[in-house]
C-alpha cells in the first residue's frame, strides 16, 4: 500500500526522526552540531515533557551533553532542586526506620574515572534546555505532529505525517528514519520486530501529588528513596526540600501474591491515596495531582535495524527505572547513531557503517536490561528470587556507564575485549572496542574545549579533545604518526592522502611526567598512537617503537597505514564492506 496519494505536498529531509522527547531531540541536537541540521523530528505531544520523569543522568551521558555544550546548564538547573551529593536510600516507610543506602554519594569516586559527574534532573526541566540548544543549532522540530504510515526501499523511506491539530497531512521522503517513539513504538510494531527479555514483571504505578515532606527528608535523605514494607514496594524521588516530586509504586498489598503485581490495574483515587499514605508511614496531608500506570519491563528489541529505518530509545529496549538506565542508554544510542549518519550523508563513509549501530549497541542494550532486571528484584521484588530463576549477578553501576565495550567493523576487533561487554573503567586498560577512558593529559597544537591552552595550563581531561571527529592522539616521540596524520588532512604540503575521508584531529602528547599515566591506561609509547571515533571510542592503537627521526619511508609506511585504517573504520574498504554485510546479516538473524 502506498503511503500517500500523490496530492498531498512532499518534504525532502535526509533523516526524519519519529518523537522529540529526549533521546529524538538530543539525536537532531547532535546531527545539528554535525551539520546536517536539515533534518526534521516530528512529536505528537503539544510540548516537552510536563511530568517530572528520568531524573538521574550517567556521567557518560553528561558528557555527551558536554560535548553538546550543555553540562554548565544543566548542572545549574539539577542544583536548584538536588544536592549534587545526593544518593540513594531504602526505608521501611518514609517517616520510619532506614533500611540501608544502595548508593550514600550518587558523585563519590567518579572524580577517578570521569569529568562528568552523576546529577539529577528531571524531563520536565532538561527537555526546554534541550529544546533551546536544538532550534539554536537549527535543528527543525515539529510538536503536535504524528506519524500516519510509512513505507521504505533501497533508497529511502517515504512517510506520511499528520498535524493532530489542524488533520493536515503531509509526505517526507528520508534517506533514513530513526523510530525514536517510545516503547509503544509504532514504527517497531508495524515493522513486526518482537521484543525478547524478562516479559511484564508488574503494571506499576506513578503517583504524583503535592505534600510537604520536609521533616522526613532534610539533613537525612536526598535523592532516590526506595519503601519496601508488607503495603507497598517502590520508591520515591523527591527534591531537596522535600516538597517536590512522585511516588513509582511496583507492587502493593500481600508480598508474593498475583495481585500485588498490578498496582496500577483499574487504580482510583482512594486506593492510590491508601498506598501513599503507607509508603510516607505518618498523617501528612496531601494532594494526588495524577495516576500514572505503566508496565514494568525489561525487554530489547530482537534487532535495532530494518534496512534504512533505526530503532533509539525505548522503541529499542525498554526497562524498569531502577538506576536510571533507560533513558542514558536512549542517549547513548542516539550518540552512536550521529556521527555514523552525519559521514554517511557526506559522503566520507560507506552506508553500511551505519549497519553497525546494532552490532555495536544490541550487546550493551541487553546487558543494561538484565543489569536493571538484577536492581529490580534485589530492591523491590526480592520475593520473586527463586531457585530457579536466571538471573545474573549485579556489577558496579560504574561498570555499565563508563565500562561498556563494543564489538564492530567501525573499530579494529571483532571481538569484545577480554570476552565481556562491561569492564571496570578503574582499572581496565583503553583498547580497539572500549571508551576513551578517563586520563588528565597534555598536548601540543590543541586546545580544551573551555578553551584553555593546554601548553600553558594544566593537563585537560582527555574528553575535552574528543567529540568532534576523528582524533589521532600521539606519543612525543610518534614522529611518522604525527605525519601520517597530517598528510592524511593535507598539510603536509604534499596534498591531502585521503581526498574523500573526513579530517583527523592530530595531537602530540608533550614530554610531561603527568602524561605517564595516558601511556601506561592507553598501552602504548611515547612512539606510539591511538585512533579515538567521534564518538569517544578508541578505534585502533599502535603502541609504537623506537625510530630515528627523519625516517621518510616509515612515514610513508604509517601514511598508507593510517589512510587503510580509516578505509576500514568507515566501511569503505572491501574487507569492510564485507564485515560489515556479514554483521547486519547476524542483526537480521538476532544472533546480536
């Protein structure tokens, strides 16, 4: 079936993007950075988020948003509510005894491993700062719209979609199309891809109301605060003062029994007055302003591609809110998928680079839904722990922020490092497949991105040189690399090796004792180098020899090295055109 008659006007964008909550509007955000700011996100919603959802940000996620150059704001909108040092506790009830701490300091020892720090702040107050930085950046986003039908083919995807104002209809023809529309996708249903996990575990319940809770809270909790008692299991998120925010029910009534598993199930006020009253455990007087149910799930997407249309987001994988995972992992995938397609459109890549967003975030996605899975038995369900139930051991929320890995022809392994999809990022090494991870770092012909002179200041968290495409970090002593690089972007002054691959960012490390520690977490020399994507992701590294200065054929050497390299990254060689087939085959198959 068609999906418009050929009367209705038609809309030529190079990538529509269904539903601008967060992780649709910090997609268009990071194409429009790239500048490819043509593209159009469509929502259905009249506005951003009103509801004060997803209030926890990973550090990885920030600094995706300090790339976008939102950190400074969005820490100074969080402070105004939370306390930077905010955590997460468990009570029996809020005015009664505690329970314990998951977590006393949601920021303690990221300093380590991390320029970016944990922080809350809820959709209802982040989206408007996204919304803001989006349109400066000319990004196009379109409220009150919805899609009706699409349809797609070798070269694109045509869609139809409707303003739910006025009825006007209108067609988009998209190179591609990234379902960004929640986890009641209507893309991903249509395209008949099954959801595989863990199954509805509870429909759940979110209570939003108003109450001055100060007495219970101030000077004691602040954060996250988990119930568990015989009426009720969930927790509260609740601001600094103690007179804002909501109450997410999971179960209620008889621990164990059938029907404590559907709290949000035909809800009334009364009953929902009755399981407030149980979790705060004192007379308060308090007014419910909603009832919110919803289903609480740990489930991916069997793959996250259908040729030329991506799945982001919840549309992808969907989880329960404990840690915070489901919308940092949208981000993330929004993050992955960005700089893929903004080198595509230009050009300077194989489309089939873009196949390998699933190879890369399918591992992670599944690793994050069994994580969440693990969080939410042990601190709301621990009744359903069975003998029989499978379920793996919980790790360190570090190891699932700044230790997720991939495995992709976008890098040079095909295979996870050391056989794991998460790592300790205090202690693990940077290598082909993992994050940037977290060093202090000096270097030549560079500056931060707070634009301080790392020659003339002290080192700069490496983060601050990543981003913005491709960066060949290397040794003092890499003299053929450093060349290699600058060949590779014409300046050597004998043109440009590589005419139709995009620009590498080419940094010297300096001769500093404080860069030992680059050299031993990045296991290379001062002769060597590594190769970081834009997105952060260390793509290749040589740890390098010792050579005699001047050397013009191990300079070629590292030229033809170098250039074959970025042919391989961006699937523009024939072994990457071929690896690169074979890993959306396995998406198709849901080996990923």
């Amino acid at each position: 079936m068609a999906p418009a008659s050929s009367d209705i006007s038609v809309l030529e964008t190079p990538v529509l993007i269904i539903g601008s909550s967060m992780v649709g509007m910090t997609l268009s955000a990071l194409l429009a950075q790239k500048g490819i700011s043509d593209c159009l996100t469509i929502e259905k919603h009249s506005s951003t988020a009103i509801h004060p959802r997803a209030a926890l940000f990973h550090p990885r996620t920030m600094q995706i948003y300090r790339e976008l150059g939102l950190y400074d704001a969005m820490k100074t909108e969080s402070y105004k509510h939370y306390d930077k040092h905010a955590g997460l506790h468990a009570v029996e009830t809020l005015a009664g005894k505690s329970l314990g701490t998951w977590m006393k300091d949601i920021n303690e020892g990221l300093e380590e491993i991390s320029p970016t720090s944990r922080l809350f702040l809820t959709q209802q107050m982040f989206e408007p700062l996204l919304r803001e930085h989006a349109v400066k950046h000319g990004a196009r986003l379109r409220f009150s719209t919805e899609l009706v039908d699409f349809t797609q083919d070798a070269e694109g995807v045509t869609a139809v979609i409707r303003d739910t104002e006025s009825g006007a209809e209108q067609r988009v023809r998209a190179r591609y199309m990234v379902a960004c529309d929640g986890n009641r996708s209507f893309v991903r249903t249509k395209l008949g891809i099954p959801m595989q996990g863990h199954g509805l575990l509870s429909h759940s319940l979110t209570i939003y109301f108003r109450a001055d809770l100060s007495r219970f809270v101030e000077g004691k909790y602040n954060g996250v605060i988990y119930v568990n008692n015989p009426e009720i299991r969930g927790f509260f998120r609740l601001d600094k003062t103690g007179r804002e925010g909501f109450l997410a029910v999971n179960t209620a009534g008889v621990r164990g029994s059938e029907a404590s598993r559907f709290p949000g199930k035909d809800i009334t006020n009364e009953r929902a007055r009755e399981i407030l009253r149980a979790a705060i455990g004192a007379d308060v007087d308090f007014e419910i302003t909603l009832l919110s149910p919803w289903s609480a799930v740990c489930d991916a997407a069997e793959r996250f591609q259908d040729g030329r249309i991506l799945l982001a987001g919840d549309a992808a994988h969907i989880v329960t809110p404990n840690g915070g995972f489901g919308g940092n992992t949208g981000i993330q995938d929004a993050h992955n998928i960005a700089w893929k397609i903004a080198l595509v459109l230009r050009d300077q890549a194989h489309p089939d680079l873009i196949n390998t967003y699933g190879t890369e975030r399918w591992p992670v996605a599944k690793k994050m839904i069994d994580q969440v899975f693990v969080r939410y038995i042990v601190r709301t369900a621990p009744e359903l722990e069975t003998e029989d139930l499978e379920m793996e051991d919980e790790v360190p929320e570090p190891w699932l922020e700044l230790g997720y890995q991939y495995h992709s022809h976008a890098l040079t392994t095909s295979e996870l490092p050391d056989g794991s999809v998460v790592s300790n990022p205090a202690i693990a090494k940077a290598a082909p497949g993992t994050m940037a991870h977290h060093v202090l770092l000096s270097t030549t012909n560079s500056k931060s991105s707070s634009g301080v002179d790392p020659e003339a200041a002290n080192p700069v968290p490496i983060a601050d040189l990543l981003g913005h495409g491709f960066v060949l970090l290397c040794g003092e002593k890499a003299l053929p690399w450093i060349r290699a690089g600058r060949n590779l972007n014409g300046e050597s002054g004998t043109g440009k090796s590589g005419q139709d691959l995009p620009k590498v960012q080419v940094h010297q490390v300096t001769p500093a004792v404080a860069n030992n520690h680059f050299y031993e977490k990045y296991q290379i020399t001062p002769h060597g180098c590594v190769l970081i994507r834009p997105d952060g992701f260390v793509a290749w590294a040589e740890k390098g020899q010792e050579v005699g200065d001047g050397n013009e054929g191990l300079t070629d050497d590292a030229v033809a090295r170098l250039e074959g390299l970025m042919r391989t990254i961006l699937c523009r060689s024939p072994r990457g055109l071929e690896s690169a087939d074979s890993d959306n085959a396995a998406i198709k198959l849901g080996k990923l």
